[in-house]
C-alpha cells in the first residue's frame, strides 16, 4: 500500500497553532470539547513529527503578530 505522505511531501516546516484554552469556545461548527482538542493536537503533532517535517508553534498572540511572527520566520528561513 502506498502510503502519499511518504512519497509526497510538502513544504518541511508546518505551523502549528496550539490549543488555546482562554479563547476556546464551541459552536455549531467547532463541537469537541477540550480533551478531545487535546487529543486531536497531540495526534497532529506525532503524525506530523512521524514524517519528518519540522514544527513551528505560532505563538498565543493577536491575529497580526501571529502573522508577523509566521512571515517572520519565512524570510528568515528561505534565504
């Protein structure tokens, strides 16, 4: 079985934006509660680490300096 995420890979670095508890809230679109926020983020993480790409966790700021701190770290790391 050909597994695609073995073959074909994407750019190395992922941004990840962790679980933010303070700002949190379910909806009709967002239905897991925390534990299974928990769960998800830790299973994105080990399937992502388990490939090979590199992580990068956005920090818990406002929407522009978490751009800031993504568009940061790109013009520094593709020179």
């Amino acid at each position: 079985m050909i597994l695609y995420a073995e073959h074909w890979s994407f750019n190395p670095v992922v941004f990840i934006l962790p679980p933010w508890q303070e700002i949190y809230k379910t909806d009709e679109e967002r239905k897991q509660d925390w534990n299974e926020v928990m769960l998800t983020h830790t299973t994105i993480l080990k399937t992502y680490q388990s490939y090979g790409y590199q992580i990068v966790e956005v920090p818990k700021v406002d929407v522009k300096s978490r751009v800031d701190f993504v568009l940061k770290f790109i013009r520094e790391n593709n020179s």
